[in-house]
C-alpha cells in the first residue's frame, strides 16, 4: 500500500529572500529581547564607548547586547557557544541578522562592557514594576555557593606555604648548582661557547611557583594583620562602653596578626574561598538574590567570597530601595542572617523582619542569641503555617533552581570578585528578562514611556 508524504524540498531555491525575523514566531523570546534591547533600554553608556571612528566599524551594540542577553536567558553562556548558535541556530541567527561575530568578539564585547551589562538590571527591573510583577509586599533573601572558574585542588593553606616555598627553593638551588657544574666541565672540555646564563624552562617555572606562593603568602598576611585591626579596634569600643560597669572574667586576649595555619589561597582565582555547601565543599563565591513574591522577580543581588550570609541583610535590604525607591514591607530570611544586630537593622528600616532563630546550642540557655532573637523565636511559633515567613522557601530557592537546574548556570566564566559579582547581576538579569517576557505586558514602548 502506497503512501503519499508532504513534498520535500530542501535544495529549492527562493525567489525572494526572507526577513530573518521569520524565523521565529511573533511570539518568540528572541523578538521580546529585540524589542526590549531597541526601544526602552539605554545603551548610551555602552555606546559612549565608541566615540573613535578609527578602525573597521564595530559590531552594532545593541545587536551585541541582545545576543548576550539572549544567550544568558536560553542558558548559553560561553562565548564559543554563543557564537556557535550565531552561525547555526534560526533564533540566534534572527539576533545577528546572517552576520555571526566571532567568539573572540562575544568575549572582547562582554569583558569591556561587562559592568554597563549589569548595570541593565536597574532598567530591566523598573520595567517589571511597571508591569505589576513587582509589589515589595514581601521579599524572601537568600544566598547560594557558586563555583569559581578555578579548581579547589590549587589552593594551598598558610602552614603549607613556607613548607612548600623552601622545598621548591632548595630543589631550583640544587638544579642551579649542578647546572653550573656542568657548564664548568663542557667549558673545559669543548670551550667557552655558552653564555652560562641559559635556565632550562622547568626550572624557570619552579622559580614562577616560588614567587606565587610568597605573594599568596604576604596577602594572607596582609589580610591578617587588616582582621586583628579591626578586632582589636571592635574591642576598644567595647572596653569603652563597658567603662564604669563590672565586667566578669578576665579581659580578651588581643586578636593574633598571625594568619590561621589552615587559611589557604588559591592560585587560580585568589578572591575565591573554599565553601562548604550540601554536596560538599566547592571553590568558590557566596552569590545573594532578594525576590519579590508577587512574579519571583530579583529586586537586588550581590555576592562576596564569604562563607557566612549574616553580614549581607542589611546591604541587600538597602538595596532594594536604591533599586526601586522604597523598601519592602515585609522581609523574610533564615538562620543564617539572624542576630540581635540585624533585626535592630530591620526595626531601624521600618521593615517587618521574619529572620529564622536557629536553634539552641545548648540546652537552658534561654535557646540561644539576645532578647530580639528570643521574640522573634516566639513570633515566628505563634504564627506557624500562616506566618509570612512561609514565604521565604517558596522564592529563593525556586529561583536559584531555574537560574542553576534549569538554565545551568552552575560556574562563574570569570575570575576575582568584583567581575564575577558583575556576571552574577548579568544572570539575575536574563532572569527578570525571563519574568518580563512570561507576564505577557503590554508594548515595551507604552513600558518605556510609562
């Protein structure tokens, strides 16, 4: 039996050229960035970059701008991989127009403009509260351990340091005297025709690893001697204020300058530190989100290479009113950012604070932390299932699965804190990219012009 199938015609040629915007439908993420990149967004700062006219003519920015944003919503995030999909993906291909840049360029492009890149979030962000996915009703603060473009393996502790250095040291010293040794005999035996001054590249190279290792040496140093300061400056104030009141026990010890033996740096990307995270532990930075609960939208991110959240509540709430102009009402976190400094920093705020207590390390001691974490113990027990501080597992940690599970954003490109913290605001922006384009709003221009 005989079947008749639809005619396949795959050398036909076209009479006219299609538009590439035919590629996708009219519906499509690729036409949302495009509009979104050509009409409310403000390039000026990337495009003031391009004042010379010396040189071949650049790439348009904004057709740089949208292929990046688009590749960090599709969770393509190397610039190889970029320029890839440029060549042979129709949606990437309706971006560039049939005139892919090369992988150098995607790269070149995003390292110059990476901090004018992040800075879009801003942008991107008033727009979602215009379009009513942002109400700071409530606001859910967390933080996840990212890894860091280097691996944990190349890091070396404080205590193994010196070791290390003097070992390597003595064996370049033997190679140098056995070299030298050796130029002596061949001089005598066929003549001086050697400078003598020749090192073999593997020596060379010890040599490097020396002097790296001191340098990591003197930072932790540095950064010891910069804690016991400022330890030693904490207690000052406090001996200060405790003046006239009797205090049990004997005074503090001053703070030690010596770094910890098992401090470590790595010699990939000395601004990482080792983390702990569920899996184990990881190289890496401590990235934070703050989410709004009406869309999941990210109204304020930062990151660091600290292990601890604590210190980070008061700057990412101050942040939120930077970015938008007024704070949130409502501001839940766990255990991690409590202490009887930060819920003083949330009342200061006017902000209504559901920071988890933890629990006690020890029984009969009143469970643990001052009198604001004890109230805050019993408030969040007296709300139980309807308390707000429910919320706070149903926006972070959902946004962190699309951002690493979904989109598989799970190693930063880039090295040292300040560019890595620029890659994170890179990500949470393709993130309310995302949350601008499933609210179905209204025209970005009617947006734009408020």
């Amino acid at each position: 039996m005989s079947k008749t199938f639809r005619p396949w015609t795959i050398d036909q040629p076209l009479l006219l050229p299609p538009s590439v915007q035919d590629f996708v439908g009219e519906d499509h993420l690729a036409r949302f960035i495009l509009a979104l990149v050509l009409e409310p967004l403000d390039l000026g700062e990337i495009e003031a970059a391009y004042a010379s006219e010396r040189g071949q003519p650049p790439f348009d920015p904004a057709m740089m701008t949208a292929l990046l944003l688009y590749g960090y919503c599709n969770g393509v995030y190397s610039s190889r991989r970029i320029a890839k999909a440029a060549r042979e993906r129709v949606d990437f291909l309706s971006i560039v127009g049939l005139d892919p840049p090369d992988f150098r360029t995607v790269s070149d492009f995003r390292k110059r403009h990476l901090k004018a890149l992040s800075g879009l979030f801003g942008q991107v962000l008033k727009l979602c509260e215009q379009a009513g996915l942002v109400k700071l009703g409530h606001v859910a603060l967390d933080g996840t351990k990212i890894k860091a473009n280097a691996s944990k393996h190349k890091a070396m502790s404080y205590e193994r340091m010196e070791k290390r250095a003097a070992e390597l040291e003595a064996e370049v010293e033997r190679w140098l005297s056995a070299a030298e040794a050796a130029d002596a005999e061949e001089d005598r035996a066929f003549g001086r025709d050697k400078s003598g001054e020749e090192l073999p590249k593997w020596v060379a190279d010890k040599k490097k690893r020396v002097e790296k290792i001191r340098a990591a040496k003197a930072e932790l140093e540095a950064e010891a001697k910069a804690a016991a300061a400022a330890k030693a400056k904490a207690q000052a104030e406090e001996r200060r204020q405790a003046e006239g009141r009797k205090k049990p026990g004997r005074p503090a010890a001053p703070p030690s300058e010596e770094p910890d033996p098992k401090a470590q740096k790595n010699f990939t990307d000395p601004e990482s530190r080792i983390m702990k995270t569920k899996d184990g532990f990881i190289q890496g930075y401590n990235a934070q989100a703050a989410v709004d609960a009406t869309a999941q939208v990210i109204v304020a991110h930062g990151l660091d290479a600290k292990q601890s959240d604590q210190h980070q509540l008061a700057p990412m709430a101050d942040a939120i009113e930077a970015n938008l102009g007024k704070k949130p009402t409502q501001l839940s976190a766990d255990a991690g950012y409590c202490s009887d400094a930060n819920l003083t920093a949330m009342e200061e705020r006017e902000i209504d604070a559901y920071i988890a207590p933890g629990r006690a390390k020890h029984a009969g001691e009143g469970e643990g932390g001052g009198v604001r974490v004890a109230a805050m113990r019993e408030r969040i027990k007296a709300g139980g299932h309807s308390s707000p501080y429910r919320l706070r597992k149903q926006l972070p940690e959902p946004v962190f699965g699309q951002i690493k599970q979904a989109r598989g954003f799970r190693q930063f490109l880039l090295r040292g804190v300040e560019k890595v913290a620029n890659e994170w605001g890179l990500v949470c922006l393709a993130h309310n990219i995302l949350k601008l384009a499933q609210g179905r709003t209204p025209s970005l221009a009617a947006l734009a012009t408020g």
